[in-house]
C-alpha cells in the first residue's frame, strides 16, 4: 500500500478484545465493570450482533434486547410514537406485539404530550425514559443495558430498577454496564472485570467492584497488591504508599473488640504514618454489610479536620467514635488515606477489607432493616364523642 501511495502508512491490527471467555446462565445477572476503553461496549456489540467478532463464537438462546447508545435508532424529526414503531420492528417485534404494549409503553415513559412531539425537542433524559420504555416494553429472555440508567431523574432510575429486578424475578437474564458499585451489588449475581481487553477477574459483585476500584485508584507509580492478613482474610491495597495506615482498631472502653452491641458506641481508631512529606492527608472509611452493600462512609476532608504539611516520618492517630446503630449482621470497614475527598485521585493508600465486625442485638427491641433508628411512640386513643 505504501508503494502505490507514497506518504500513507500501513494500518496495525489492535485486538479490541482478547481471549474473552464465559458462561452466563439463564436468569442469571452479569456485571460487567472496567475503564472506559477497556472493552465493555464491544463486547456488548458482539453479544447483540451489531458487530461480527474476528474470531470465536456467541451462543444466545432467546429473544434479546438492548439499550446499548442512548436513542440508538431513533431519528431525531419522527415522534416517539412513530420511532417505537420504527425502531420496534428492527428489533423483531411484530406490529401486533408493539400495538398491544404501546399504551402502557407511553404510561411508562411519562413525557407526556411531547410523546407525540418530534424526539429533536428532547432532553437526554426524555431520550432514555422513551428508550428504557421500549427495551422493555416486552419482557425479553436476555436484556441488556450500557450505562442508560445513569442519564435522567432519580424516579425514572427507581422505576426502570423495579422494571429490572421484576423481570429478573420471572427469568429474564441481564447483562448489566455501570461504573456505579451500588447498581452493581444491588442488581447482580456475577460481574466480570475487563481492563485492557481481557477478562481480569470473574467472579462475586463485591469482590469484582473493590478489585475495580482499586484499579482506578492506582497512580502510574501505586502498587495494587492482594493479600491475606493474620485472620486469613484477603485485602486488597494500592496507593503510592507516601503513607500506611500502620493499625486499625475497633475499641470499646479502650479495648479491642470484634462483636458490638446495637447502639453502643465505639471508636474506630486508625493509626497513620507519613513514609514522605504530605501536603494534605485526608483519612476516610466506608463501612459495608456482608453483600459490600455501603452503609456509611466519612472523611476527614468532609468534617473540615484535613491535617496539612506533614513531614515525613511522623504518626498520627485518628479516632473516629460513634454509635453501632446498625443492624445485625457482619459489616467490613475500607479505609483511605488520600490528598483529596475523592480517594480515587493522589491515591496514598486504600484498604478493602481492612477490617471485619459483627453486630448482635440482646438489649434492643427486634427489629427489621440495617440500621437502629431508635423510635419514640406515643398512642393516643381517641374516645368517641356521644351522639
């Protein structure tokens, strides 16, 4: 090529994606995590058919929807209602199919009249409640969503989960895209890790999301390490190491504990030492329950309590005291040390794991849920007023 047009340079093959490999059972819920560039919106391509794969093979059984680009289809002068028709029978949907649905199908997106409006009126958000509405106007046997439910309101995102978590219950396989760990935990069984193109780690939501975060809080000069402490637990680490969180302790009446009592308070005591100069040490943790579920995080950049120009070589302890108002159950405790509030960012040290608990409740009324809101009741009993 470059003998016939002097100046153009052979194009090189990159392999978006390399040696992927898995299984998704049938109503089973896949997370699907990593960098932007990692891989997740071609592979989802492939799954769907939208792009052919230069090597292997998919196998899907069952009718397949997607939202995979935000109002992908829709051309932007014809109304909602003429696009669903449109973009409905590309999808293999049948015209009885889309006729039956369609009145719940408008309900569900509430946009009201602009549902009749050209779709070039519409804000990102009315795009994704026409869009979500549509993927879902017939229950599927395999859905799939790339990070949709980030755009619009805080409702719609309720109602599309609800939509999400009532299909799962009647066997509808999911394949899920998102950033957010809470999405994540809350709607799937399984995630798998790309970074790179390749399959890093398959396996439980909550371990896939810390190893994930990790990841992104790793700098070009952090480690990101995996092992296991005295208790036979795995943590993961990364950071630059400019500073260690050397102990860190739950106590109570200043003696270590491992099992609280509802309502009682403790300190979480985290023992820091500068291993180089830091201009601004941010400490923070995040308590999970057992599903990585979080609960509660803080930090000291939130409460105004940033300690500035530290030298190297000094320690600083951090008592964090407050009431065990949790549900039972076993919670763990991630901790940071950071420059910023975000710990993804000037990332010194961050622990998963770095710490197990559990909570009992023997002095409390029973209750339901994960956290002691410790009520006051007052009933009053009316007497009824002779006639």
């Amino acid at each position: 090529m470059s003998c016939l047009f002097p100046g153009i340079k052979p194009t090189k093959k990159v392999d978006v994606l390399q040696d992927i490999s898995f299984t998704i059972a049938p109503g089973e819920a896949l997370g699907i995590v990593g960098h932007n560039g990692a891989g997740k919106s071609t592979l989802l391509k492939i799954i769907t058919g939208t792009l052919a794969p230069s090597t292997g093979i998919v196998r899907l059984e069952g009718r397949i929807f997607a939202i995979l680009e935000l109002g992908m289809g829709f051309n932007h002068e014809l109304t909602a209602r003429e696009n669903v028709m449109h973009v409905s029978g590309l999808m293999g949907i049948s015209q009885a199919e889309i006729l039956q649905v369609l009145p719940e199908l408008e309900a569900f997106a509430e946009i009201g009249s602009y549902f009749d409006q050209p779709m070039r009126q519409y804000s990102s958000g009315m795009h994704m409640r026409v869009a979500f509405a549509l993927a879902t106007a017939i229950r599927p046997d395999i859905l799939i969503v790339d990070e949709a439910l980030s755009v619009g309101d805080a409702y719609f995102q309720h109602k599309s989960f609800e939509r999400i978590r009532k299909f799962r219950a009647q066997g509808t396989t999911l394949l899920f895209v998102s950033h957010d760990k809470a999405a994540i935990l809350a709607l799937c069984d399984r995630a798998i890790l790309l970074n790179q193109g390749k399959l890093l780690m398959d396996g439980q939501p909550s371990a896939v999301m810390d190893y994930y975060n990790a990841l992104v809080a790793e700098k070009e000069s952090a480690t990101l390490v995996q092992h296991v402490n005295e208790k036979g637990q795995a943590v993961t680490r990364s950071g630059t190491g400019e500073a260690e969180m050397l102990m860190l302790q739950l106590l109570h009446e200043q003696k270590s504990v491992e099992i609280v009592e509802v309502g009682l308070t403790v300190i979480l005591r985290a023992t820091v030492r500068c291993h180089q100069p830091i201009p601004c040490l941010i400490v923070g943790y995040m308590i999970k329950d057992r599903l990585g579920q979080p609960i509660f995080g803080i930090n000291t950049h939130l409460t105004e309590q940033s300690m500035t120009d530290l030298r190297a070589g000094e320690t600083l302890t951090f008592d964090f005291a407050f009431p065990a108002n949790l549900g039972p159950g076993s919670y763990s405790v991630s901790t940071s040390l950071s420059s910023t509030e975000n710990h993804l960012t000037d990332n010194y040290e961050w622990r998963d794991l770095a710490m197990v608990f559990t909570v009992v409740n023997t002095t409390q009324a029973h209750f339901a849920g994960c956290a002691w809101i410790e009520p006051k009741i007052t009933i009053t009993k009316n007497l009824r007023e002779p006639s």
